[in-house]
C-alpha cells in the first residue's frame, strides 16, 4: 500500500463512501463504524464487521493491526486469516466517535505518525458529512413545520368558513387521512348515551353508524390510544375496524373545555408505526373536530333563547374574524421558514460547504423544486384567504393573450423536461386583447399547466387560442371572448369526477396524493371574479382538456 497515494486519495475523496474506496483499494474490505450499530460507511456495499471489532476500534489509542483469529471468531469466519487495521477518528475527544477499520492489512506498511495524517483526512470528511446531515436535518425539521403550519391553516380557514358542523367534521376527516396517510378515519362523539359516527373517509365495509368500542374506550380513557391486530388472525379485536380491515389504529379524543365527548380514530390496513407527531397532529385535527361538534351542541342549546343566540353569534363573528386575521398573519409568517429551507439548500446547492456528489445534488436540486412549490401553495392560501374576505385586488388593463400564454409555458417548461414531456402551442392565430388581470391570469395558467404537467406521464401537453363572439356572459350581456385550452394526453377525469375537482380539499380516486386540493378551486374562483369561466371536458383514457374563458377587450 502507497500510504501517500492512499492519503492523496483520501483528501480528494468527497464523503466517507468514497474514502473508504480509496482506502481499500482492491480485494480489502472497509467499513467506518460509531457507537451505534449502523454504519457511517461500507466498502464494498454491504461491509460489516462485528459488535466487538466495532467497540475494540472505538476504543483504540491509535491505528493499529489486529489478527482477526481467535478474538474475533465473527469476523474471522467471514475473512479467513485476515487483520484488521483500526483507525480511530477523534475530535479532541478522549473517545471517538467514529473509527475505521480496514480488513485484509497484514501490517502497518509506514510509521504511526504516517497513519495519524490519514486519520486526521477521514475524520475531516467525516465533520463535513455530519455537517451535511445536520443541515439536511434542520431542513427537513422546517419544512415539516411549514407543512403542519399551513395544514392547520387551511384547515381553520374552511372552519371559520361555515356554521355547518357537518361540513367541517366531514372535512377533519379527509384532510386527517391526507396528512396522515391513512387509510380511514372517523369522527365519533356520543350522543344520548352512546358514540355514534358523525364523519368519516375512506370507509368501504363497516356501517358508518355502527357501534365502534374503540372509539368509546378512547373517549373514556381521555388520552390517545393505539389498536394493533393480533400476530394469529391479522385482525384487530374490534368488529367495527376488523371489518375494515384494520391492522393498526390510533385514536385520540375529544375534549372542549375539560370534557371528553368522543374520538378521532385513525385507521391503517397495513402494517404502520405509529410516531409521536402523528400522535400530536391527530390530537391537534381532533381539536377542530372537537370546537367544531362542541359549536353544534352551542348552537342547538341557544336556540331556545333568542337573546343568547344573537350574542352568542356576535361573540363568533367577532371569533371568526380574529381567525382569520391570525390565520393570516400565520400564513405570512409560513415565508421565513420556507425562506430559510430555500437559502440553505442555495448554500448547499453553491457548494459552500464543500463540494457535493452529484447525487446529493440532485436530491437538493428536487429538494429546492418542492420546497418553492410549498411557497407557492402558502401564495394560494393567501389568495384563498382574501378572495372569501372579498378583499382580493385586481389590476384589469388590456392583456395580449399570447405573451401571458407564453410566460406560463416558460414556468413550467423545466417540469416538463424533467418528465420528457413536449409543450405545444398552436400557431398564433389573430385574437383580440384580453381585459383582465395579467399576474392572476398568469396565476391560472401556470395552475392548469402544471397539473397537466403533473396527470401526464407521456405525450404532449398543449395550448390553443381561440377568439369566440357573441357568447353571452352572467349578466346577459353578448360580448367577445378568448379561450385559452390546456390538453394533456394523461389519464382523464371520470365525469362523476369532473365537478369534485374543482371543491377545495378533493381527492379525486386513482390520483396521486399531496397537496390540499387548492389549483383547481382557486383557479375557477380567479376566472369568476375576472368575469370569466373555467371548465373541463375529459373521458377516462382519452386526457383532459381544460378552458378558460375570459372577456376581450371592447
């Protein structure tokens, strides 16, 4: 072994996998332990060495060759009369916190001081990988934040929305199966002396008003609880969950003002581990379920009172509207972590703190993607927000139709690469002015091409133009229009499917998952407010075409 060649290669190496590669060389195995059982590194792929070589490395003075036999009896089965060279990595530590130990090394072939070079080089890489991860950790811890933040926003935002206790439990359920990759949920509370299921989703066997013991044992316990089917049968011992084919449930109660009156049961068909923030978000979902059933029984005692129903209104408008001022405020505040997910993934991005492997660099690069799509998503429930407070502004002024059209298909046109996807626009044919508002208009189309973009696994994605006369408007009115249709050649929309898509928080079946269901409805919410429309005409297996009918200028 040329120890300065090897060490050459260990300082140009750019993460511990392939230190390990230029250590090796040939025919030796390398593996780079810590104090747990899983290792920083292996080479080969698949490497091990046993739980005592790993602790005897961890605790050397210095690099020094070990025979494998007989203290070894693990390791030396798997390499027949082979040595070991331990490596100790410290940082100014009495004991390391990682080593390496290379298998096959007969002997130390340079001096000691030769070898404490090469482990001070592979315990640099080693601090900038633990750099690396503890960056990519800080960045996954804020961007699950941002994603809970926004979740319950939209969640108290479609809350504050109605007075319909219905609507906001049947809209707890789904968006708690969304967020936490459920198969099923339900809402119970009981109800004149027994729990009875007020909201569901997902349920494909049992009676939704069937007798669910679970739920009742989770309501009388006051705390969360966990429901696992036994080793034998495979199922759960509960009738109601079993005939769901449950194989894990949590469920959480209840409670309003210290009283505990029913439970949110979450429910998987295969096996899950239940963590402690699915435990907190469940308990967090079920508070809204909980103010929203404890407003219902409000609502129904204030009945009988006039006087009281009418302050008792007042107190939540008054409620509603600080809902959504905070709601709002939260929403905004959703851009500085987003903001610092993107700046440090822009300085891993840079290199600043050392150079990446490609691989790395493509997993930022769709990190980046993703987390700048989240930004946009908290962009969509700020206009969301202030389209139902009434208070969104638009700037209407004459629009030439083609410039918007293209500056939307240049958004989208790395996403489609990235899926090998072609975007075509007609021939410009000639069509009046747009009157509407540039950026929301822009805002639609980027919407609609990129859900195109996203349905579509490949084809053509396409835009045409058109000019339509004479059409009249909701307020009766003949005028001219343009249109603007986006057509993908992707799965296509079943028709009892083709109103739902455009309800905010919609899970259409047999669609990918993610995201809150808000392009669609606030897309057709714009092109309503700018006096337009928007639809969709599509047939399973034959893509989707959507329209976007706007007024041109007069």
């Amino acid at each position: 072994m040329d120890l300065r060649d090897t060490l050459l290669r260990v300082h140009e190496s750019a993460d511990p996998a392939s230190a390990l590669r230029a250590l090796a060389g040939d025919g030796r195995n390398a593996v780079w332990v810590r104090e747990t059982e899983d290792p920083v590194a292996a080479w080969p792929e698949g490497a091990a060495v046993s739980p005592r070589l790993r602790e005897e490395a961890l605790r050397a003075p210095g690099p020094v060759v070990l025979p494998l036999s007989p203290a070894f009896p693990d390791d030396a089965a798997r390499h027949p009369g082979a040595s070991a060279l331990l490596i100790p990595l410290r940082n100014g530590s009495a004991r390391p916190g990682s080593a390496v130990v290379l298998i096959g090394a007969q002997e130390l072939p340079a001096g000691a001081a030769e070898w404490m070079r090469v482990a001070a080089a592979l315990a640099r890489i080693g601090e900038q990988a633990e750099r690396v991860r503890a960056l990519e950790e800080e960045r996954d811890t804020l961007r699950r934040r941002a994603e809970e933040s926004e979740a319950l926003h939209v969640l108290g935002l479609t809350a504050n929305r109605t007075l319909d206790p219905d609507e906001v439990l049947q809209m707890v359920a789904r968006f708690t199966r969304t967020l936490l990759g459920a198969h099923y949920v339900t809402v119970s509370a009981t109800e004149a002396g027994r729990i009875r299921t007020l909201a569901s989703a997902g349920l494909r066997a049992a009676e939704a008003d069937a007798d669910d013991p679970f739920a009742e044992r989770v309501a009388g316990a006051g705390k969360p609880l966990t429901l696992e089917a036994a080793d034998d049968t495979g199922r759960v011992p509960e009738p109601f969950h079993a005939a769901e084919g449950m194989r894990v449930g949590l469920g959480v109660p209840l409670a309003l003002f210290g009283e505990t009156f029913g439970a949110l049961v979450i429910g998987y068909r295969r096996p899950y581990e239940v963590t402690p923030r699915d435990v907190r978000l469940a308990l967090t979902l079920a508070g809204h379920a909980a103010v929203a059933i404890g407003n219902a029984r409000l609502h129904g005692a204030l009945a009988e009172r006039s006087t009281e129903l009418e302050r008792a209104n007042e107190e939540l408008r008054w409620s509603a509207a600080a809902k959504d001022r905070f709601f709002a405020s939260v929403s905004h505040e959703l851009r500085t972590p987003l903001n610092a997910i993107l700046g440090y993934n822009a300085l891993l991005l840079d290199g600043v703190v050392g150079q990446l492997p490609p691989e790395s660099l493509a997993f930022l690069g769709r990190a980046q993607r993703a987390t700048q799509n989240l930004l946009y998503l908290v962009n969509d429930v700020l206009d969301l927000s202030k389209m139902e407070a009434g208070k969104l502004e638009l700037v209407i002024q004459p629009l030439p139709a083609y410039a918007v059209v293209e500056q939307a298909l240049q958004t989208v046109e790395l996403q489609a690469r990235e899926k090998g996807l072609a975007l075509a626009l007609t021939p410009a044919v000639p069509l009046p002015p747009l009157s509407s508002d540039p950026d929301r208009v822009r805002q639609i189309l980027v919407n609609l091409l990129s859900n195109a973009v996203k349905f579509t696994e490949r084809g053509t994605v396409s835009v045409a133009l058109a000019s339509v006369e004479g059409v009249e408007g909701e307020d009766g009115a003949r005028r001219r229009w343009v249109e603007v249709r986006v057509s993908d050649t992707g799965p296509g929309i079943n028709p009892e499917d083709q109103e739902r898509i455009f309800h905010e928080f919609e899970q259409v079946s047999g669609t990918p998952a993610g995201g809150t269901g808000l392009g669609l409805p606030i897309s057709r919410k714009l092109a309503r407010l700018l006096g337009g429309e928007l639809r969709v005409e599509s047939a399973p297996g034959r893509g989707s075409t959507f329209t976007l009918r706007l007024p041109a200028d007069e």
